[in-house]
C-alpha cells in the first residue's frame, strides 16, 4: 500500500475559513490540470481565527506537489 502524505496550508484571521476554502479550488484545478492524483482535498475550522486546507497525496507525488505548491508543513497521513 502507498503512503500518503497529507500537504497542509494553514490560515489565520477572520476571513481564514473562507480562504482556505478558496485555495481548495485551487489545490484541485492544478491536479487537474498536471493530471496528478489527489485522495482528497479539504479545510479543517480549528478555531474561529484559524484554519487550514490540505491535500492529500502518494508519497511518492509528494515532491511535486510540494515544490509546485509550497505547504506550509506536511504529515503521513493514515
């Protein structure tokens, strides 16, 4: 089985959940658009000032999503 690494931006302010949600769209037209599999993208609300969006990924794509898209940090995901 493949591991997969979960790419995490992460947001702060009023506004972050809506940003977050923004950049989503973001995060799948470039898969789409590179053709590259993606098993989920999504937001996270940790707080009313913070959130974060991420896509998850084979660790073996990792490397180009990462120098294309510059995460903030990333985790092996289950």
């Amino acid at each position: 089985m493949n591991e997969k690494i979960k790419l995490i931006w992460d947001f702060r302010g009023h506004e972050a959940l809506e940003i977050a949600k923004h950049h989503c769209v973001h995060l799948k037209e470039f898969s789409e658009k590179e053709k590259l599999t993606f098993y989920e993208i999504a937001t996270n609300q940790i707080s009313e000032m913070y959130s974060i969006a991420f896509i998850t990924v084979n660790k073996s794509d990792m490397i180009t999503f990462r120098d294309a898209l510059q995460p903030h940090r990333g985790e092996v995901s289950s």
